[in-house]
C-alpha cells in the first residue's frame, strides 16, 4: 500500500496534492477538482486513500481504494 494522497490548500494559491508525510508538494494545481483528480489516479495506483480538506484545513470527504476495513456487503 502506497501513502495516502492529500489535497490541500496551497498557501500560494491554489490547491496541492501532498503525500502523506511528505513536506513538499507533488503538485499544485489552480483549482481543487484538477488536483483531486490527479491525487485520485495516484491513489488508484498506489492503493491507498484520498483525504481532500477544505479551505480551513479540516478533511471533507474521504475515498479509499485500497484494502477498505468496512468493505461493503453483499
């Protein structure tokens, strides 16, 4: 499982997608829904979850697409 993939406010400007723990950026983007969806393609790829904030910092939605410990039923 890869790191989780966050998208952030850019203190710049703009949003940022940032793996978890990293201190840089992956890349910045002008709008949120272009940076959620290059971190959903990364999080795809890795296994692991997407964690999108918003402006005020706190987490708004939260999508895994790894091993889900509440994987649906059925």
């Amino acid at each position: 499982m890869g790191k989780n993939q966050h998208v952030t406010p850019h203190p710049g400007g703009g949003y940022q997608v940032k793996g978890a723990g990293n201190s840089r950026a992956t890349k910045i983007f002008d709008t949120q829904r272009e940076a959620i969806s290059f971190a959903k393609t990364i999080a795809q790829n890795q296994k692991s979850e997407l964690f999108i904030h918003n402006r005020r910092g706190q987490i708004r939605e939260r999508n895994s697409y790894g091993n889900d410990s509440y994987p649906p039923k059925g």
